[in-house]
C-alpha cells in the first residue's frame, strides 16, 4: 500500500512539471524614461554632478550619459556654475565650503528645456573616538569602532573600512543622544593590517536612497518580481543631492 502511495505521488509530480514546463508569456509594463541626478557635496572637494537618462529593462545600456544641460548651484547668495568636462559629468574648480549652516539649492536645465531642482545641507561629520581590536580562538580580530555624531541630530550613518578592500555599511541607529556609539565590523583582519575607518552622519534622505538602491540591485536577480520604488528627493528626475562630511582615522591591528 505504501509503495502504491510513493508511486502514484511520483506520477503526479511528473505530470505537474510537464505541465510546468509551458511557455508563459509576460507582458511587461511600458517604461517611462527619467532623468537621474548623483551630487553628494562633500567640504573641500571640488563641486562634482552626473546627469544621465534611465532606460528600459530590455535596453543593453541601462543609463545614457546626458549632455549640454545648464547646471548651478545656490547659497548664500553665491552661484556655482557646474561645466560639462565629459559626456554627462559637471564640473567647477571651486570647491565645496565647510558650511554646515545654510541650504544648497540645485537647478538644472537640460537641452530640451525641462526643469530639474533639489535642495540640502552638509551635515557635521561623526567623530571616529576610538578602535578596539578583539581576538577569539585564531589569530583574526574583530574591530569595534567607537564614534560620535558631533550634529546631535543625524539617526543616520555611513561608514567605510578600507584596506585592500572596502566594507561599506549604512545603518540608522534610532533616536541619538550624541553619546558614543560602538559600531562591529562583521569582517576579521590579522595583526598589523593597515586599515582607514571612515564615518559620515547623513540625511535621512540618503539613507533612504541608498537602501532603496540596494534593494532594487537585489530584485535584479529576480526579474518577476515587481522592482521596488527607488527613494529620491531630485524633482523633475531620480536620484540624490546630499552633502555630508567624512571623519578619517588610519589604524594599525594590534
């Protein structure tokens, strides 16, 4: 009886995958093109934009480079004029001012005549206090990095441990009363690796952006899925425009 029970289970799941194995046609929904814009203002680096056109699915080139737009930059009534140096990419030589108190408002208008704009501010950097290095049962260590955001506002932080390669991790910590807060590194390094620790406080727009663009590079890998609404606070377009400034500190394992 239990025989007849497997071999009648087996009949059923042979003829469930031939049925399976049918073609199904998908109908996928028209794309509308959007411009999509990348500016992070960082205090002393030069001004830096990328403007490009988001493409359908089915296109080979997911982004086209777009090219003889007018871009500026406003504050405190100061213009910047960004210069296309490449297809795609604005320039200007001056660079970015340690202002963490006024607005930065940007303004794009591309060949055809559409209308591009965002605006934000350069948040404090998060001071890297101090890192701690703990050894198990081998000889890697793992570090804790201690840190603390010097705005007393920002919930959200980026950091970035380099040294033949580059970890970058996002994370919102909740509400923050400026106390210092340690961070764990899920990667082990040997005694005297070279390492650089970076750590910016960010806008909660950022961190929005970077989350919702690493979400939509995961449902890559699954094209049925419907892909996720990438978070952006560009009017007109895509994409981001934030300023944040870096915290470095160079450590030796111990």
């Amino acid at each position: 009886m239990r025989m007849r029970s497997i071999l009648l289970f087996l009949i059923i799941l042979s003829f469930n995958s031939c049925e399976m194995q049918q073609e199904v046609e998908i109908k996928l929904p028209d794309y509308q093109e959007q411009y999509a814009v990348e500016c992070y203002l960082n205090p002393g680096f030069p001004y830096q934009l990328f403007l490009s056109k988001t493409q359908a699915f089915s296109d080979t080139v997911p982004f086209a480079m777009v090219s003889g737009a007018f871009v500026v930059i406003k504050s405190n009534n100061t213009e910047i004029i960004l210069f296309e140096t490449t297809p795609g990419v604005y320039e200007s030589a001056d660079t970015v001012p340690m202002d963490y108190d006024n607005m930065y408002f940007l303004e794009i208008e591309t060949a055809t005549g559409e209308r591009i704009s965002s605006s934000t501010s350069i948040i404090p950097p998060a001071v890297v206090d101090s890192v701690q290095t703990f050894y198990g049962q081998t000889d890697e260590a793992a570090i804790v990095i201690f840190f603390t955001d010097t705005s007393h506002y920002s919930e959200y932080f980026l950091l970035n441990i380099f040294s033949d390669q580059s970890h970058i991790d996002y994370f919102s910590k909740g509400e923050y009363n400026g106390s210092s807060t340690p961070y764990v590194s899920p990667f082990r390094y040997e005694k005297g690796d070279e390492l650089g620790v970076e750590v910016s406080s960010i806008s909660k727009e950022y961190y929005e952006f970077i989350r919702s663009y690493k979400m939509a590079q995961e449902s890559n890998n699954r094209p049925i899925t419907e892909p996720p609404f990438l978070q952006s606070n560009i009017v007109g377009g895509t994409g981001i425009f934030t300023g944040y400034s870096l915290s470095l500190r160079i450590i030796v394992v111990e």
